[in-house]
C-alpha cells in the first residue's frame, strides 16, 4: 500500500477523476435524509434506505460528510432574494441578522460518496500499468503530459453509471465535477481557519475535455505535530515535544494554518446495537461544533464473506485442540467461547439475506481551529459524547497526517485506516445513519425561527411569494394553547411581509384590538371596527360589477335572514336587487334596497313580504356592529392601505350545536346570525384582495380562526383561498388552540406548513400532533409537546430562554422542533410582543 503524501487527483472530466498513478474514481453528491425529529417508523425507514445503499454497493468506496458554516451575508442574500426594492425597515433587519449571526453562524452538512472505477479485466489492468510508467516518466523529464485515453473515458463512465444507478433514489445522487472538488479540497486545507461556504451545487458540465487538477486544485503542506511551530533552540528535544501534540498543520496557499485533530473509532459498545439510538455516525450532528467525518468502506458480498469466515473457524477449532491439550492452561477456553459465539451471530447475521454485505469500515472523525488548543478542545467534546454512548474515540498518535489524506477524494487507504477497520452486516452499520439532514424551511424568505432539532442549529427561513411562484401553497397553520406563542408567530408573519412589500389582510377577534394595534404601528393600515366603523362594507357599494354586487349581497342577506335558496323570500330579493341594479337613477346600498322593498314600484302581490322582509332589514340596520353595511354616510372601504384589519370583538357568533340543524339555525339570536354572515362575508372580502392582482403578495391571516371555520359559509371560502392562493401569488394563515379548529378535515389536510405550540392537555396534544403528522400521535412526542415544549418553571413562567418553542412541519414535509425569533428592530419587535389592554380596561381608565 503506498501512502498518499500529496494531492493526489491528476485528472478531471465531468464526475470522473483520474489520480497520479492512473486510478479512476467517480465522485457524487449525496443529499441526506431527514432524521432528527422524525418518529420510530420514520426512522426505521430511513434506515433501511441507508442499508439499501451499504448491500448495493460492493467493493471499495468513502463517504464524506463536511460540514459548511453558512457565511452571515449567505443569509442575508436570502432574506433579500427577490425583493427588487426592499423597505428601508427591510433592509435594517437584515443588517441586525447579519450582526447576530457573527456571534452563531448557521451551518448545514454536505455529502459525497468516491468510488474507484477498477480494472476489469487483464487488459484494462495493464494499461493502467502502462500509462503510470509514462505518466512517471514525462514527470521525471519535465514532458507535457497526455490526457487519460478517450475509450478509457467512455469504459469508465459506464461503470460510473452502474455505480450510480444502484445509488437509492432517496439520496439524491448528483454528479459533481471539478467545482466540487473545489470546494472539498478548499474546505479540506482551510477548515477551522475559515469558514466554508454552504455547498452550492452545480450540474457537471460535459465539456469534452479533461481539465489538469494540478492548475486548480490545493497541493498543502502538512507538518504533524506543528514542529515548524517549535520555538528556536528546542529542535533537539523535537521527538518529545510530539508525545503529546495530536494533530496536525495543514498550510496551503492563500490562506493562514490551518490545526487539524482526526480521531477514529477504536471500540464499539460491548453490548450491540440498539435502534434508534446507535446512530454511532450522526451522533456528531448533536454537537454545536464543526466536526467533519469520513468513512472508508469496503463491502464485501456474503457469499465470498461466508467462505473467509469458513476457514476463521477452522482456526478456531484448531485453538480448542491446541488448548483442550495444554495442561498448563487454566480457563483458557473462556476467550475462544467467546470469539466463537461471536463468530456463529456473525455468520447468521450474513446469512438473513442473499443481499447482505460484510462492511469493512474505518469511521474517522475532524476538528479544526486557529490553533492546536482549540483543535484539541473541540476533539474532547466529540470523544466525551461518544465516551458517554459507550464507544471509544482514539487519537492516533504518529497518524494524523495519513488520517487528513484518507478525507481526500481519489487518495489511497492509509495503514492508519487499516489498524481501526471495523466489521459488521449492511444492516447492522446501517444503524450508524451517516446521510442524515435536520434542514427546515424555505431556501429564501424571512427568518422566523432558529432550528433546534439537534445541535447544530440553523435558521429557518419562511417565504411566501416565492412558495407559490414554484407551485407550493405558502398557507400555514398554528395550534396551541392560550399564551404558547401563537399570535406572536402571526404577527412575526405579518411583520416581515409587510416590510418585504406584501399586502396584509387580518381577521382580528380579540377584545383589545391587538392587530389593529400592530398594523398601525407597522404601515398604513385600514382597521374596521365593527362595533365602531368609520369604513363601509356595503356589498352593493363595495364590488365593483353588478354581478358581484348581487350575487355577495344575496349570500349576505340570505345568511342574515336565515333563508334558502327554496324559500320565496330569496327568489324576491334576488329579482329585486337586479331591478334595483338596472335603476341607474338610484346609487345602490343596502339601505337603497331596503327601501325599495317598501316602495311603490312593489308589484302588488310582493308588497307584503316585500315589507316583512324590510321591517326585518330593519332591525339588523340598528344593531350596532350592522352599521358598517346599513350606514349610506360611511365612506367606503379604502383597499389602498397595506394593511387591513376587521375587528370583530363584541360580535356573538352561534356554535356548531346551533348550526347542525335547520331547527336550531331558526332559533339562532339575531347577533349570532349576523355575527356568521359577517364572518363569511369577510372571507369573501379577504380573499378577494389576493385575487386582485397576480402581481402582489397578499398575506390573509385569521386568528382564532374556530371563529370563521366555524361557519359552513366561512369555511368554504377559506378553503377555496388555501386551493387557489398559490395562483395569487397569496396565502392563508390560520391560528387556534386545536388543530380541528383550523377546520374539516380536508381544510386542515390543505395546509402544507403546520406549527404546534405548546399544548399541554395530553388529549388536545395527541390531536394537535395528529394533525402534524399522523405518525407523532404517541406517547414520545405527546410528552414533548405537553411537558418539554416551553415548560413553565415554578413561578409559573416560562424562561426567556425557551419561549417560542414549537413543532413545525414545513412545505416539504420535514418536521423539526424551532424556537421563533423576534425581529431584531426594537420597532417591530415592539409592536410584535406589544398586547393593548382590553377594551373594558380602556373603558375602566377613560371613567376613571
């Protein structure tokens, strides 16, 4: 075995390298699965995907998982992606996110898998040989060097595409080609002194040539133990200054020294594998600190497996023998019992399956810094975890500069490696879950929450128009109980939209008026207090086509009245609002319709429900929260502010009891009968703004939405907005203690991006958890979301530190567990968290 001792890789063209000595391998990047937070099936799912790839694949292969700090101004690019001309508030939020972000930099892992493409036949074999020899030999005289041979190309990319197709699809494999291996190498000669940009894919380029890695790719120079950092006059006592300097100085052009710890993995638990729980790879992914791993694998089918393992036997019979005739010996057979039980599970274990692969792996782990300590500390942090799991991490001593090769892609197993391979099944070594992924979240967008699935926290950034425009519904609901943070993640919504130039539309519930309150604070805003409008909601006044005009006044009127479409009283309103209509002499209102049912032009025979249904008109048009559609003197709603707000306190609205039956719904108060046509009518309303202009993004959001779902009416209109908003450029946020408040079943199945707030009666957590995902009604997260969520201390509390914990399901169907973030501006933030008292302390202030 010849020990890389530089830069290996000679050759490259599209994913396919070619080393110094000939040797060609392919390189792919992997995407990971989701794991963290996922339930026990999800992750026996997950696993058996990894163990699909370890019994697909034979031979020799690395896997690499590097970890890449996402740069602060990274995010910040995100934030303002898309916003041609970004708010003056806008742009100071993003500034404060760049300044917070200095302090804890987001990150997220990337994957690759190397594979060599051996000879395969005798002829193959040698003319590799042949091709070293010249490739030494134009080195050595100083000749320019040929390029690899075009039908060795076309050789190797066919195996490269037999290696690539059983690749599971779940991983995503992606070719990647010299702008990969760019950032590999960067990151491997740099790593702990900079940070590493996220990983950026880019589709391999088939240029038709080979490009010379020499002229691009990092040559380091490595120095074990830092010796060059040896002060003056102690060169002497060198040998000994290394005992306990385990780590190695990586330099490379451009860039400061870089300190490098490798660890590798020496001892496994004694008592087996436990799963979940033995994810003995993505253990590191707990961790805040950067730790970079590699795993060099060698599969090796069962069947070849089996009969190397046949003469491991034999030798263990012999040692009986040899012991069983040893008087000398006492108990000495206790070792070989136990070799040989272990010898016997092995091979049943090979023998489950035609398909299973004994695994020869060597698990090496990295940590970096600007300087040795720092190195060494991050490395104590990784062995303590894994010391703590019952596994043992060595440092060697002697091999840190052969464990920096063994990362490098396309570079030859080194006799470190060798010393710590470790043996199991497929299966078993599918348990270590190397591909994992905790990401949550749209690639753009507003940061609303940090992910705290594991560790390795990242931001999680939510984007509306930018869902829709990609044919994603950006709809969102929210359930949790009183005081978990639920309107704050809506007013966090609302907040940031506006500032990125979004339209807001709020349907607001609360006593003390809390969104009107934000609006006015945030932009322009048009608020409609129902119990005293300043604004007019009159249908035949407010749309704008007479056909709009009569068929929403038709819906309104026939709600308020309790009618059907087979009563006679609604086959007179809808001919006399179309005659009213024609009537140009006449500006239309409900009140210009109430007297015209009361008017001479009556036909004779309608004139007495003519007047029965005016005289019920009438008492609507004195209640006072009906003014805002019976009042001709109101100015008419105004659409032109950013923001508009319907405050609907003080207005009764009947339950589901009441509306089940046709019975109950006529002996429905008048309040709650006009509180449900209200309601329904201001879904119309809200969702018509999201059709207006395909052009604009317009947020719709509906807390204590049980208000508006309540309502068969109301209900459908906001299911017909969360169906069609994504053509709209539009989207729908609903908020309420219960998932089944959200609405049906249908609606609430409709809405792709969920979040779970702290919900701690266990029955209503089970429920809100089922709506999550069906899979996280158990026990395990029942727990989470009722006593580990945001849990209230002693004092009845709950610490700033933990406030705004969730469960949140974005629109790609991953779950993790969040902690919403305030906006940095003190303004917003402001007037986020800022609750007006309630109205009757209003009142109780303004007598005092």
């Amino acid at each position: 075995m010849v020990a890389t001792t530089r830069q290996p890789i000679r050759w490259v063209r599209d994913n396919i390298v070619v080393t110094r000595e000939g040797q060609p391998y392919a390189v792919w990047a992997l995407q990971g699965m989701a794991y963290g937070l996922a339930t026990h099936q999800e992750k026996e799912r997950v696993r058996a995907t990894h163990q699909d790839l370890f019994q697909s694949l034979t031979g020799e292969y690395t896997l690499l998982g590097l970890v890449a700090t996402t740069p602060p101004e990274t995010i910040v690019e995100m934030m303002l992606e898309g916003i041609p001309n970004p708010s003056e508030e806008w742009l100071e939020e993003c500034e404060r996110t760049f300044e917070d972000l200095q302090d804890l930099p987001a990150g997220e892992r990337a994957y690759f898998l190397v594979a060599p493409l051996g000879a395969s036949g005798v002829g193959e074999f040698f003319g590799k040989v042949r091709e070293q020899a010249g490739v030494m030999v134009a080195e050595a005289l100083g000749l320019p060097l040929t390029p690899p041979d075009e039908r060795n190309f076309e050789t190797w990319k066919a195996k490269a595409k037999a290696i690539e197709g059983r690749i599971p699809a779940a991983f995503q494999p992606q070719r990647a080609g010299i702008s990969a291996l760019r950032w590999i190498t960067h990151h491997l000669t740099t790593r702990g002194q900079e940070a590493s940009s996220a990983y950026a894919f880019r589709p391999v380029e088939e240029t038709g040539r080979w490009i010379n890695a020499a002229s691009c790719l990092p040559e380091p120079l490595l120095d074990e133990a830092g010796l060059t950092d040896v002060p003056e006059g102690k060169a002497a006592r060198a040998n000994l200054f290394q005992i306990d300097k385990r780590f190695v100085k990586v330099e490379a052009a451009g860039s400061e020294p870089s300190y490098q710890t490798f660890s590798t993995v020496g001892l496994t638990p004694q008592q087996g594998f436990v799963f979940p729980g033995s994810e003995f790879i993505s253990f590191a992914a707990s961790l805040p600190q950067d730790v970079d791993f590699c795993v060099r694998i060698t599969a090796t089918p069962a069947a070849r497996a089996k009969a190397k393992n046949r003469s491991a036997e034999r030798n263990l019979e012999d040692q009986y023998t040899h012991r069983m005739g040893d008087q000398g010996i006492t108990g000495g057979n206790s070792e070989l019992d136990r070799s040989a039980q272990q010898l016997k599970e092995y091979v049943a274990a090979l023998n489950v399956t035609d398909r299973e692969v004994e695994i020869a792996a060597t698990i090496i782990f990295s940590t970096a810094g600007t300087d040795p300590d720092w190195s060494a500390s991050e490395m104590k942090a990784v062995r303590d975890l894994y010391t703590s799991e019952e596994w043992t991490l060595d440092v060697p001593l002697g091999g840190q500069e052969q464990l920096f090769w063994d990362f490098w892609p396309a570079s030859t197993p080194s006799r470190t490696t060798a010393e710590y391979v470790q043996i199991t099944t497929g299966y078993n070594f599918s348990m270590g879950i190397p591909l994992a992924v905790d990401t949550l979240g749209s690639r753009s967008g507003f940061r609303i929450a940090v992910n705290i699935t594991t560790g390795r926290h990242s931001p999680v950034l939510m984007e509306i128009g930018g869902l829709t425009e990609n044919d994603i519904s950006g709809s969102f609901g929210i359930s949790g109980e009183l005081g978990s943070g639920k309107s704050v993640l809506l007013k966090l919504v609302g907040s940031h939209s506006i500032d990125r130039g979004a339209l807001l539309v709020v349907v607001d519930h609360s006593d003390n008026q809390e969104w009107a309150a934000l609006a006015r604070s945030l932009t322009t805003a048009n608020v409609i207090d129902f119990m005293d409008p300043t604004q007019s909601l009159d249908p035949l006044r407010l749309w704008e086509t007479d056909q709009k005009k009569q068929r929403q006044t038709l819906t309104l009127l026939s709600m308020m009245l309790g009618i059907s479409a087979t009563d006679q009283r609604y086959g007179l309103i809808n001919a006399e609002l179309k005659r009213l209509l024609q009537d140009k002499s006449v500006e239309p209102s409900m009140t210009a319709f109430k007297d015209h049912l009361t008017s001479s032009d009556m036909a004779e025979d309608d004139k007495q429900l003519a007047r029965d249904i005016a005289r019920q008109l009438d008492i609507y048009a004195d209640l006072d929260f009906a003014r805002t559609f019976f009042d001709p003197s109101l100015p008419l709603l105004d659409f032109s502010a950013q923001a508009t707000v319907f405050c609907t306190h003080g207005m009764d609205l009947p339950t589901k009891e009441e509306l089940h039956s046709e019975h109950s719904r006529r002996e429905m108060s008048l309040g709650k009968m006009m509180g449900r046509a209200a309601y329904a009518y201001l879904a119309q309303v809200g969702t018509s703004v999201m059709y207006d202009d395909d052009g604009q993004e317009v947020l719709f959001l509906v807390d204590e939405a049980h208000h508006m779902t309540g309502s068969p009416e109301g209900e459908a209109a906001i299911m017909t907005a969360v169906k069609t908003s994504r053509k709209h450029l539009g989207a729908v946020g609903l908020a309420s203690h219960t998932a089944e408040e959200l609405g049906s079943e249908e609606l609430r199945g409709l809405i792709p991006q969920r979040f779970v707030f702290r919900t701690r009666d266990r029955g209503l957590a089970k429920k809100n958890l089922a709506w999550l995902d069906p899979t996280y009604a158990t026990d395990e997260y029942v727990e989470m979301i009722s006593r580990q969520t945001a849990p209230m201390g002693s004092d009845n509390k709950v610490p700033d530190e933990r406030r705004g914990e969730a469960l949140y399901r974005d629109h790609l169907n991953r779950v993790g567990k969040i902690k919403v973030l305030l906006p940095l501006n003190p303004s917003r933030r402001k007037a986020v968290l800022t609750t007006p008292p309630k109205r009757s302390e209003r009142m109780e202030g303004a007598l005092a």
